[in-house]
C-alpha cells in the first residue's frame, strides 16, 4: 500500500503544481523562439497605436461616449453674457478661518471654487467665488462681479 500512496501523491502533486514537478525532473531545452519580421530593436522602437476618437457632426452619426449628456460639440456659445438677477443670489453665512466657506443660495463655497446654484425660479447659474472676506464674499455669477453682503436681522 504504500506505494500506492506515494503515486498518489505523486500524481496529484504533478497536478496542482506542473512547475514544481518539471523542476524537479531536471533542466529542459529552452521554449523555442518565434520568428519575427522585425529586429527586436525595431519592435521594441515602435510606438503603441493610438486611440483615435471621431466626434460625430449630427445625431444621426452617433453621440460621445465620454460625455453622454453634453451636446456633440460642447456647449454652445453664447452670444451675450448672462445677465442674473442679483436679488435672487442670497448668501447664507460664512465660517471663519482656519478653513474659510461662505454658502450661497443652499451650496458651500471656498476660494476659487467653482459651481452651480439654483435660482428662485428653478434656473441654475455657474458661481466661482473669488474672496471671502469677514461680512461679504466677491464672487463672479453669470458672467458678472458681485460682491454679497450678510444680511442683517430684519
């Protein structure tokens, strides 16, 4: 019965574990190499392919991948600068240093963050806030300089 054993364990050995078992039967002639056209310095001088992406010029061509939800060619450009209502840009409250934020219209803001706000009226507005100062914040909406004040209790 032993013998048995050890060429079971032999074989189930060989099985989970080939590179063992090849190392352990001695050294092997090295894996044949295939022929290529080419030196290796000249494959190994080629550059890899690059990836070509093709922005399609109408709907009908398809839509882009990356950005699923903008339009094919970015957005559009506008033809005057938008103008917003300043009565409908409130700001909220500020903190103080060491970390400055200043909240407007519901969302926190540091210094030169960008972001968009929701108006009264359901429209949103981009916001890049420049300056947080003690009782005010400098800030561009739309495509203007504003500077928000607190307000004070009524």
């Amino acid at each position: 019965m032993p013998n048995m054993n050890h060429t079971f364990l032999a074989v189930l050995l060989a099985l989970l574990c080939p590179t063992v078992v090849a190392r352990a039967a001695g050294p092997q002639a090295p894996p044949a190499q295939v022929s290529s056209n080419a030196s290796p310095a000249a494959a190994s001088a080629t550059a890899p392919p690059q990836s070509v992406f093709i922005v399609p010029t109408s709907p009908t061509q398809g839509r882009n991948p990356f950005f699923p939800r903008s339009t094919l060619n970015g957005p559009a450009a506008q033809s005057k600068p938008e103008l917003v209502d300043a009565s409908a840009v409130v700001l909220n409250g500020l903190t103080s240093p060491p970390r400055a934020t200043a909240m407007i219209n519901g969302r926190t803001f540091e210094p030169g963050e960008s972001g968009q706000i929701k108006l009264p009226n359901g429209a949103r507005v981009l916001v890049r806030c420049l300056e947080i100062r003690t009782n005010a914040v400098v800030a561009i909406i739309g495509a203007q300089r504003y500077e928000l004040r607190l307000r004070h209790a009524l």
